[in-house]
C-alpha cells in the first residue's frame, strides 16, 4: 500500500473519530433544552485541534515505519493527490454557502457553525474516498 493511500485511510479514520466524539458530546448535553441553546464551541474547537494533532502523529508514525516509500512520490500520486482534493473542495464550497444562506436568514450561529464544520467533514472524506478509490480501483486521468 502506497504511503499516500495510507495516509488518505489516516484521515478518514481521524475525520469519523473527531466528528463522532464532537456529536457525542454535543448530543450528549442535549436535555430539555434546544440543541441550538447547548454550548458547542468548545467542543467544535477541541475536536478539529485532537484531529490536527493526531492526523501529524499518525503521518508521522507511518512515515517512521515505512521510511524508504515515505520519500518516493512519483506523478502518478501526486495526480491522485490532486485529483481527490479537487473533488473534495466541493464540499468546502458546499458548507461555506450553506453557512452563508444560514446566516443570511438569521438562523442561530449554532447552525450555521455545525454546517460549516460538517461541510469540512465531508470534503475530508469525499477526498479520501477517491484518493483510496483511484488506488485501488486504478487512476485514469482524463
């Protein structure tokens, strides 16, 4: 397995992590108040910051166990590299805008907050998912 597919598997793994502990704690405090009353921002902070710090790790980790693939990246991965981003930036796209329509409509920044950040998850695994997918399943470029 190239170095590149394993590092696309770190960041779904670390994307689903970080996203599923952010729910849980967020819905975790949901009583009988509104969801959009319950405090998140910490918890949206803490978990992009836990997903920063062991997506490093985790690359660091595998570029110290597999030293000598860490240094080769021939064109073919840096296409595939390319061509996964690009498909992910849709989502980014996808939340700014709905963030965006949010806030133009004066829903609670709690909305327009969890849009914004699920947007990002998504374009995380929509990337990953084609980078793994052009891996496995082969890369032809247009």
């Amino acid at each position: 397995m190239a170095v590149e597919e394993k590092r696309a598997w770190i960041m779904i793994v670390v994307t689903v992590a970080a996203y599923g502990a952010y729910l849980a704690v967020v819905l975790g405090r949901s009583g009988s108040e509104p969801l959009a009353q319950q405090p998140y921002a910490a918890a949206l902070l803490w978990s992009v910051g836990a997903a920063i710090v062991a997506s490093i790790a985790l690359h660091i980790t595998v570029s110290l166990l597999s030293p000598e693939e860490g240094e080769v990246k021939d064109q073919r991965d840096r296409e595939i590299n390319q061509f996964g981003e690009h498909i992910g930036q849709s989502f980014v796209a996808i939340g700014a805008v709905t963030g965006m329509i949010l806030a133009m409509a004066e829903v609670d920044q709690f909305w327009i907050a969890n849009a914004i950040y699920l947007g990002f998850v998504l374009s995380a695994l929509l990337a990953s998912m084609a980078k793994i997918a052009s891996y496995r399943m082969g890369f032809h470029p247009w």
